[in-house]
C-alpha cells in the first residue's frame, strides 16, 4: 500500500516496486493499491481478496502517522477485516544503505554536508522516527546528517540546507527520504542545494525490508 501521487512518474515508480517485490518473492501474490490520488484505493483491493486467503497489508510508508495508526485500521475494518497490518518500513538500517547508494549515484563525495528531506508530519513519533533515520544515515556515511521538512515541522528544507551552509559547509547535498517522485520531491530542487539525489524507488534494500515487514507479520 503506497501513499499515492498525482504524478505519473511516482505512480509508475510504485509500480516498479510491486513489480521488484513479485520477481524476488515469486510464490506469492502481490498487489498494489493506494491511500489517496491514485487507484486501486485500500477498500477495492482489500474487497477483491477472496474470503478465506490469507492477506498482509504492508504500508510503503515511511514513517508511521495517521495514516498507518487510523487510516488503514479504518479501511480494513470496513472492507477486510481480519487483514494483517504490517509495520511501516522506517527508520530502518537498510533504508540507510539505500540513501547512501542513491547520494552516492547523484554524485555526492565525501566531506559534502547531508539534508535528508521528509515529507513532514505534525506527529512527534514521526518526527522522531525521521531523527533517526537521520542518525542511521549518519552512521552509514561516517559523517553528520541534518534533517529538514516539507510541511508540518521544523525546520523546512530550505532552512536546513541554508543552516548547513551557514556551518560552513562547501557544498550541500539533499537525501530525499522518499519512496517515489511527486509534488515534494518537484520542491527540493528549489531548495538552495548543490545536488539532489532521487528519491528510494525500488532500491534492492527496500524490497527487502517490504518482504521482511510481510514476513514477520504473517509468522
């Protein structure tokens, strides 16, 4: 289950996902559905499981907020009940080794200052849980990584990437904490850093976290 998109490259993005999670997991049935702006909703997938399968709903979320805590509860009381609910793929280890992959991809070097960009949640768990997304990036990369936000927190990206500078840091780099492109990721171009590096996608770390989310809730 993906957040959802308006753009068709996030949506396409998804769908490159499901599409990694069927190749690796191939005994299994894997679909797709999304919480808002894209179809199939929650409720219309879960309604066409037939009765009596067995059936996980792993969050590609990152972080866990209203959506996962009422949203989905709410959609697999009214259209599946008995559904599994897994847990939210962040903050992770693994999600560490596939931000730095992507920096390193963009072109990011060693010694460049590092914003991890998130979408933003009025949440303190969330918020919380993106500081220490931020802490096991750190880790990964051997040097210190700041966090800055869409919406709803502080501080924003901008603001970030511009507290970075004022540190004294040649050049910036933005980790967007991000499965897929869409309005958010569109932004961080204009946010005052030197490189932008893509969003997760279908990286070979996340595909694993998502069949180890469904696993441990099936057991």
């Amino acid at each position: 289950m993906a957040h959802g998109t308006r753009d068709p490259a996030g949506v396409s993005t998804v769908r490159q996902i499901v599409d990694a999670l069927r190749r690796s997991a191939a005994s299994l049935e894997i679909g797709v559905a999304f919480l808002e702006r894209a179809e199939p909703d929650v409720p219309t997938a879960l309604a066409g499981i037939p009765a009596g399968r067995r059936a996980v709903l792993v969050p590609l979320l990152l972080a866990s907020g209203y959506h996962d805590r009422v949203d989905l509860p709410a959609a697999i009381a009214a259209a599946r009940p008995g559904t599994a609910h897994a847990s939210v793929l962040g903050p992770d280890p693994r999600l560490a080794v596939a931000l730095a992959d992507r920096l390193r991809e963009a072109g990011r070097r060693p010694g460049e200052a590092v914003v991890l960009a998130a979408a933003g949640s009025s949440d303190p768990t969330a918020v919380e849980s993106v500081r220490t997304q931020a802490a096991l990036l750190a880790a990964e990369l051997g040097t210190a990584v700041t966090v800055g936000f869409g919406a709803a927190a502080a501080p924003d990206v901008p603001a970030a990437v511009a507290a970075a500078r004022a540190a004294g840091a040649q050049r910036v780099v933005i980790a967007p904490y991000l499965l897929a492109p869409g309005h958010f990721a569109d932004r961080l171009a204009t946010a005052g850093a030197d490189l932008v590096a893509a969003p997760l996608g279908a990286h070979p770390a996340v595909i694993a976290l998502v069949l180890d989310r469904a696993a441990s809730t099936a057991g």
